[in-house]
C-alpha cells in the first residue's frame, strides 16, 4: 500500500505553522431526496466489563434499513463527537449519502461515548475511564462490545455476524482503541478507521509497530490518517508514531491506508476525507475498487 499526501492543503516549507484549512466536502452535507437515518440516544449504566461506569451511546438507523435483511455494523468511540451533524465528522449525514448512492452497505452505526464513574458531589465532575478503556493494549474493550453493546443493540436490529460485515473507528485514544478491538478480535471486527490515533506510549501504545511485524497476520484492513502538526508531549510524537504504524502494516503486509497532511490534534482532515476513507473500508462489501484522495 502507499502513503499519501494531501498535496492540496500543504503549506509552503518557509511557513511555521499548519494551514490546517480542510474543508468538508459535499458527502458531508444534506441533501435534498436523501432519505434520512434516525438517531437515538440512550444511557448504559449495568456494565459489567467496566463496572460502576455510566455512558452515553447512540444508534444510527439508516432509512435503507430492512429488519428481514441483517445489517452491517460500525462502532465509534468518543460517539457524540462523531455523531454530532453539525461536528467535524457528521457521520450520519455521510452514511445517509454513502448508503443512497450504494457507496457503502447498509449500515447501522452505534456510537459510544467512554463510561464515567459517577458523583454524589454536585459541584464535580464525574471521573472519565477514557483513557483505560481506549488506551490499554488487551482484549477489554472488545469484551465489552461483544458481551454488552452488540447484544443490547440485537434485541432490536437484525445485524450481520460476521467480521467482514463489522468496522470500528476512532479518534486519538479511540483510534488506538479501535486497532486494538480488532487486533485482539479479528473475528469481531475486519475493518479499523484511526483518527490521528494515540499509538504512543500513554499505556504502551508505542509498542505496536514492533508487534505487528512479528506477529501472526490479521485478517483485518486498516485506515490511518495524522498530520504533521499532531502533538508531541512526554508521552511521544504522534506523527512519528503514526508513520511508524503505516511502515509495520506494509512490512506485514496488511491491506492499509496511511493519510498524511499538515493537520494538528483534531477532526478536521480525518472529517474531510472521511467519505472516501468509508468507501476504501467498505470496498470489499461492494465489489468495488476505491481510493482515498
């Protein structure tokens, strides 16, 4: 596979900081005869996997949606920020133009924020379990969407059971987070979308390079996007990072996308080229060739 720069939004060598100017495209927008998904938000608060947490979740329905027909299904961490229509991702309205021009299947999309431990105490806030939750390298969050999230969501919708049906997204931690669900459970899920992904040592993330060129083959297809103005704190360089994850997966020879630009620690290039990067992920349930641009 190769990596690829977004030649359109790099700035000029003399020029210090990021333009960091990505637009989003017409996927990202309603239109007109566009049938549209449904979205409900609902509150998880009986986990086990992550006990005494609470969290906020929703579910995108698209309006294609057959109950006699199984679906596909997408998982998002950090979900209000990816299914926020007036965000940097907007991800219901570019299932609902994907799906309508039969870019990508039939698609329910259940988006999920990370568990919080509630208080008593009015004035503060609760205690986010993000970081364990997305950050920690083995087979817990997977666990927690097979045993809890998936099934919650079958009570109602018809889904697919197979991997190739099944794709998980993220962004930063939750784009770590998402490589390691599908890592750890290639036969929950086939397809990875990273963010600007946190594969840098907050919790060891910075060692899956090296475990990914020695380890047995996935079968699973993996996206990545980062820019070149992502951060680089005590906990490593983000960019560096990110290329690093790009150079393990071709070595191994994986079935990837790497996506490089000139953004900072933030949606807007992973939002701008989000319709394209579901087209590639999706690819193999059209029948179709697709290429990021």
């Amino acid at each position: 596979m190769r990596m690829i720069a977004c030649l359109s939004v790099l700035v000029a060598s003399t020029t210090l900081q990021a333009a960091d100017d990505y637009k989003l495209g017409p996927d990202s927008e309603v239109h007109a005869g566009v049938p549209k998904g449904k979205v409900t938000k609902h509150e998880w608060n009986t986990s086990k996997v992550f006990g005494d947490t609470t969290r906020n979740y929703w579910i995108y329905v698209p309006d294609q949606y057959d109950e006699k027909t199984p679906a596909c299904l997408m998982v998002f961490q950090d979900g209000g920020n990816y299914m926020n229509e007036k965000g940097q991702f907007r991800v219901p309205i570019v299932f609902d133009n994907l799906i309508h021009k039969k870019e990508m299947p039939v698609t329910i999309g259940l988006f999920i924020d990370p568990g919080v431990f509630p208080t008593k105490d009015t004035t503060a806030k609760p205690r986010s379990n993000r970081s364990f939750e997305y950050d920690t390298l083995s087979d817990q969050y997977a666990k927690f969407l097979e045993l809890e999230m998936i099934p919650e969501l079958a009570k109602t919708y018809n889904l697919r059971t197979d991997a190739a049906s099944r794709a998980i997204g993220g962004i930063s931690s939750g784009g770590i987070c998402a490589f390691t669900a599908a890592w750890e459970r290639p036969d929950l899920f086939s397809k990875v979308l990273s963010h600007v992904g946190s594969f840098t040592n907050i919790r060891g993330g910075d060692t899956y390079p090296g475990i990914i060129r020695k380890a047995k083959k996935r079968p699973i297809r993996v996206f990545l996007q980062d820019g070149s103005n992502d951060l680089n704190n005590a906990a490593g360089h983000w960019p560096l990072a990110n290329q690093s994850m790009a150079e393990a997966l071709k070595f191994a020879k994986y079935d990837y996308e790497f996506v490089y630009g000139d953004g900072g620690h933030n949606g807007k290039h992973g939002g701008a080229i989000l319709p394209d990067s579901l087209r590639w992920l999706w690819k193999d349930e059209l029948g179709k060739k697709a290429d990021v641009k």
